[in-house]
C-alpha cells in the first residue's frame, strides 16, 4: 500500500506551491507519486470545481455545497486516490477532508457532529498518513492570493472563497489549528509566513522522516 500525504491552509497559503515541490522530491528519491487537488482531480471533479468556484448566476445554499464537494471527493477517492495506493503509489492531494470541515463547518456554520460521518464516508473511511498544515495570518494569505492575480492577470475577478469576508477566513483558520491540535500525530504545522526554501526545507525533512519510518517498519 502506498502513502496518503495532505496539503492544507487557508487562501494563499503556499500549498500548491510547497506541494509541488514535494513531488519533484520525492520522485528525486525514486518513490512513485501522483500529486492531485480538491476540487479537481478528475475529470467530474474539473467540471465541479468550475461551479463550486467560479461567480455564476445562481446561488448555493451551504448544504448543497457541501455535496458538491464531497461528490468531487468521492468520486476522486474510488477513481484515483485508492487505485494509485494500491499501486503503492505515494499520493500528495491539496486539500482533503479538513478543508471540508475547516470551511464547512468552521467558516460556514454547518454542525461537525452532522457532517463528520457524511466526510467519512465520502471519503470511504481513508485517512491521510500525514497531514502538512501551513498556518499564516490571514491578511498574509489573501494578499498572497491577489498578488498572484495580479502577476498572472489570470484572477482578475476573486472566486467565491476568495471573495469570502475575512472573518470567514479567520474561523477557517481557527478551525484547521483545532484540528491539529486534535491530531498532533497527523498533522505536522508549519509557519507559513517564512520564505519558500525554509518551508521547502521543512517539507522535506518531515517527508525523509517518514520515508525512513517506512523502511524501518
Ligand atoms: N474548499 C472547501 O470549501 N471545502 C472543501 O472540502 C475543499 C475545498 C476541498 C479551492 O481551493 C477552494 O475550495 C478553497 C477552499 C474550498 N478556497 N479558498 N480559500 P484551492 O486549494 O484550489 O484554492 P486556494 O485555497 O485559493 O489555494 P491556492 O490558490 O492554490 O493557494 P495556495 O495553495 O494556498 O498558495 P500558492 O498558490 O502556493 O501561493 C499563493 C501565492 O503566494 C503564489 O503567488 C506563490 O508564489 C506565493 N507564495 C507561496 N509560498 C510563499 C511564501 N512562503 N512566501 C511568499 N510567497 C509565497
């Protein structure tokens, strides 16, 4: 069986960036991997992270919401994510369950006790092996965000999270700092306001740990 790693933070966080990175090291160390996102990783995912993101003409209550990204993730679990780790695959995926409950449930109000076994079986009951949380002021984060739109001109317009006011981003973050400290096993919580080489560095001695542990074992 392969190895189950997340990437998770609030907006402009750095995960995309630091999870890339990840791949290129891992794959380095000549371990087979496939780094994915939520929403998105596959084909019915595109086509709903197009809707859950984007400004549309119609509204989303929280309830429906939540469905359209637990339907992206269990179509990403049974499609890809379990395929790839019993391939032995490590698989690297941007956002998983806590976003569901950091956004769902902290930033928009829904009652975890509900929707805890609704995560769990969206996800057939997989849990990731190690979860990377890069935890940064909220104000860093969003600017972040606009910057890269404005470097890219591709954001031009935020989406809906983005758009989002700050204190939603601030019970998000509240609430992935809950989980952590739920789960200080799981998750492995980096400062997200240093440069990406340190970052980068923490990654990468957090991932070597595991790959030793692996060989150990
Ligand atoms: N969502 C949800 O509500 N429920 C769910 O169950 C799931 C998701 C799965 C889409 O997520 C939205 O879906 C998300 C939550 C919701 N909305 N929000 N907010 P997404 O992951 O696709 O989008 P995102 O959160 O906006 O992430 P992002 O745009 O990919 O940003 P990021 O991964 O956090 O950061 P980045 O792209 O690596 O970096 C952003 C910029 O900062 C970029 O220009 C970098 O070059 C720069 N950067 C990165 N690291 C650094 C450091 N260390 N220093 C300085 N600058 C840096």
């Amino acid at each position: 069986m392969g190895c189950f790693i997340t990437f998770e933070g609030i907006e402009g966080c750095g995960k995309t960036t630091q999870i890339r990175m990840a791949g290129e090291f891992l794959e380095a160390k000549g371990i087979p991997v496939i780094v994915t996102e939520e929403p998105g990783g596959t084909a019915l995912g595109a086509e709903l992270r197009k809707l859950l993101l984007n400004r549309s003409d119609f509204e989303f209550c929280t309830e429906s919401e939540l469905f359209l990204f637990l339907s992206d993730r269990a179509q990403h679990v049974k499609e890809l994510i379990m395929p790839a780790l019993s391939r032995n695959m490590w698989v690297l995926c941007d956002r998983f369950t806590d976003a569901t409950v950091a956004y769902q449930c902290f930033g928009r109000g829904l009652d975890r006790d509900v929707v805890r076994g609704m995560v769990d079986f969206a996800a057939a009951g997989l849990r990731p092996r190690l979860t990377f949380l890069f935890d940064l002021p909220v104000e860093t984060g969003l600017a972040r965000a606009m910057d890269r739109g404005s470097k890219t001109g591709y954001a031009s317009e935020a989406d809906r999270f983005e758009s989002e006011k700050v204190e939603f981003h601030r019970r998000v973050r509240e609430g992935y700092l809950v989980l952590a400290g739920e789960e200080p096993e799981r998750f492995f919580v980096i400062d997200g306001r240093k440069e990406i080489p340190a970052v980068q560095r923490e990654v990468s001695s957090r991932l070597t740990k595991l790959i030793d542990a692996r060989n150990d074992g």
